[in-house]
C-alpha cells in the first residue's frame, strides 16, 4: 500500500536485511517514497530485541525501520523460499547485507533472481568485498572499524588501554547511505536503457573512503610526514612496543595541527561546552577579536607547522583560550560568537534535540503512529525535496504486521495465505482479506 507519491513512488523494494547497513538504505528509500518491504525471519529480525523495553520493539530497530512493512518468511523451508520467488517479478530492488555466500544458501542471490526478473537492481553489502583473502570472513561495524584503520583516527582508548570504537556504526551508516545513492543511479540508469545491474558494497571499502586522505599515497607530502612516521612504528613493533606507544607515535603527526584545532574543536565554559568551527582565516579573525587574543601567529604567510617552536607556542595559546572559555557561560559566548559571525554552537546532548527550537523550527521530527506502542516523533528523511516530497511513509512494522497485505497483493490467494500461515511457513499479525 503506497502512501506518498515521492520520486521513488512505484518501486518496490524487498529488503533482506538485519543490523544497520540494508536497513539505513532501505529507510532512505523509503523516504523517498518506495514501497519497501522488510523479509524477516519468524521471531523477527534480531535487533528488535537489543536494548527493547517492550518486546520486539526497540528504539534501535523502530529508528532504522520506520516507512517500511514487515513479512515474515521462514527461509528455511523451501515453500518459503518460493514464496520470496513469487514475489520477485514484481520487485524492482532487492537489498541484502547478509555474509557472502549466504544469498546463494537461500536463492536470493543476483543470478537466480534474475531468472525471474531480467532486469533487477541488486544491492549486497558485506564485511571485506567480493574478492580477496578476506572475503568470507564474517564482518560487523566494528571489526570493519578495526581492519581499516578507522578505529584508531581519534587515538581513543578504553580503561584497558586497548582501542575503543567509534560509538556509532559508521561505517554502516555510511554503507547504506552510499547503497541509497547507488540504488537511485541503478533506476535511473534502468529508466534510459532497460537494463538491471548488481551493486556491491563493503564496511572495509566504506571504512577506507571516511579516511580517505589518510590511507592515500603521495609521495611529496609522504616523504614528510607519512613514511617517518610508519617507520617509526615499525620499529616500535619490531621491538615489542605497546598499542599506546604505537597510538603516541601516530599521534605525533596530530601536533602539526595544533594551531588549525585552536580554532575547530570544543571548550569547556563554565556551565558547559562550546564548539568552534573556523576553516577561513577570516572565521579565525573573528575568533580572536571575540576572545581578545593577539599576537596568535598561526595565519602568518611564513607559518611552519612542523617547527617545534610553533607546536609549543601553539600548545600555550590552547592553554590560554581553555583558561579564558571557563570564565565564562556557553550562552555568553555563543551569543558573541554569533555576533561576530561565526560558526560555532553549544555542545548538546542527543535526548534533547527532538524539542530543541532549532529542529522544531526545520520539522525534522515526523509524528507517526505505531501499532504497538503509539504516537511517536522519529527523525525525519535526511533530504527534502521541494517537487517530490520526500515523508516519513509509517511508523517502523510490527513483527508480519503486513505479510498478509503483502501477499495478497502478490495474486496469492486468502486460503493460501491462511494456508502457510497455519503451516509457520509465513507469519501474519492481521489474517488475510481478499
């Protein structure tokens, strides 16, 4: 049942997807306006019970699966494989982000949809890529993290001393972001030319491009500053040195940006935290007017970055602005701040936004109804579209809240469906009407 008539309005999608990454692009999609409806195995899709309250339905899963309906196949029986098959020619996308070789398992793999429909658009995501040494190995945000080095761009540690992540899964998020965007170039180009395409991504391809200046090669600025420091590090190995003696030597590098992150980074002030964000020497001008700072050099023609005098004398003017931001509330310097021109804001946290005036004011919030636990305000579609509106379709399912609805549509008959539900092949929430 489609509700909006966004730019993706009569694309259907089956979305074959747990954790993070097929569901963030199935959402998007939907946003977008097409029908997507989410495959999940009989006791649903295992997130909805991480962190939930109520049973099935955790904030976790409800965020990342709102706008789409829910069908419960058992895969595992072949009357529910062919249930899944008879729904393909009248599928446009099918997304999945299982391990590799796990489609191929359960017949949902590009090349045997594509004996049912020629010409459908086909999205896998997985840890480590198609190819290579690594690319059965079984992958999650975390190890992609890990693996490409993601992990250790902010030198963060846990009480152990052992790297800690990054507290969202970004490289997941990202995943289904890029797959979204693929996703509409695939339909596009299908619009001029007829044809269907496979689309693959991975959290190890997604985790290099988030660093991508990082992991490059140049030989110039190389010579500089990447190869003595990898030498270093080598030696450190060689001789046994510890994940923190490897961090502090990587870290090294971060002091050749000392002065820039006077300027980009956040301040305690007296009741709170304040961010600045100046990339323009006139952003930092400003800056230092508002905090009465002179004689700051960093923006001189004939700076030295690398100049160990100017890393110390950098290192004390951060002392001084940490000194200055304390005596003063966040709201006394954000409203000069802002006077000045300025990007800056208070640090917040992420339970206030929904009511802050800001987010209000640019409705990001959406208001939907879900069917087990009420009215709820969800973060909105991540881009408006001004000819094709772009909405937040429904609240996130209940568990087979649509398998009969999704059926039926599909030409199966209502004793069919009551038949396969009766046989645990499908799990229905609402018994199926013709």
């Amino acid at each position: 049942m489609q509700l909006t008539d966004g730019p993706l309005a009569g694309v259907r999608v089956l979305e074959f997807s747990q954790i993070v990454a097929a569901p963030v692009c199935g959402v998007n999609l939907a946003d977008l306006g097409a029908d997507v409806i989410k495959v999940e195995p009989p006791g649903g899709e295992q997130t909805r019970r991480s962190g939930s309250v109520i049973q099935g339905e955790s904030k976790g899963f409800q965020a990342l699966n709102r706008g789409k309906r829910s069908l419960v196949v058992d895969m595992h029986d072949p009357r529910g494989r062919e249930v899944v098959q008879r729904l393909v020619p009248s599928t446009d996308v099918v997304t999945t982000n299982y391990r590799l070789g796990v489609a191929e398992r359960m017949g949902i793999d590009y090349e045997s949809l594509c004996e049912r429909r020629p010409d459908i658009i086909y999205w896998q995501n997985t840890g480590f890529g198609e190819r290579g040494p690594e690319a059965y190995r079984a992958g999650s945000d975390i190890v992609a993290q890990g693996y490409s080095g993601l992990m250790v761009a902010d030198g963060k540690t846990n009480d152990d001393g052992a790297p800690d992540l990054i507290s969202i899964p970004i490289a997941d998020i990202v995943s289904g972001f890029a797959a979204a965007m693929g996703v509409c170039a695939a339909l596009y180009h299908r619009e001029r030319t007829g044809e269907g395409q496979r689309l693959d991504t991975s959290l190890l391809r997604t985790g290099l491009f988030l660093q991508a200046a990082a992991v490059m090669r140049e030989p110039v600025t190389d010579s500089i500053i990447r190869d003595p420091m990898v030498e270093e590090i080598e030696r450190l190995r060689a001789s046994g040195g510890s994940y923190a003696e490897v961090l502090e030597a990587r870290q090294r590098r971060q002091l050749l940006r000392t002065a820039f992150k006077l300027y980009y980074g956040a301040y305690r002030a007296s009741d709170g935290a304040v961010v600045l964000g100046a990339l323009t020497k006139a952003n930092r001008d400003a800056m230092r007017r508002v905090l009465g700072i002179e004689g700051e050099r960093s923006d001189e023609p004939d700076y030295d970055s690398r100049d160990p005098a100017n890393i110390a004398e950098a290192e004390g003017w951060r002392d001084e602005i940490r000194r200055r931001f304390l005596g003063r509330t966040t709201a006394e310097w954000v409203a000069d701040f802002d006077a000045a021109g300025v990007p800056v804001a208070p640090v917040q946290l992420p339970e206030h936004a929904a009511d802050d005036p800001q987010v209000v004011a640019e409705g990001i919030m959406a208001e939907v109804i879900h069917s087990v636990t009420g009215p709820q305000r969800v973060v909105g579609p991540s881009v408006n579209m001004h000819r094709t509106p772009t909405r937040v379709q429904r609240a996130a399912p209940a568990l087979g809240e649509h398998s009969a609805e999704v059926l039926v549509e599909a030409g199966f008959a209502v004793s069919e469906v009551g038949a396969l539900a009766e046989a645990g092949v499908v799990v229905c929430r609402e018994p199926a009407v013709a």
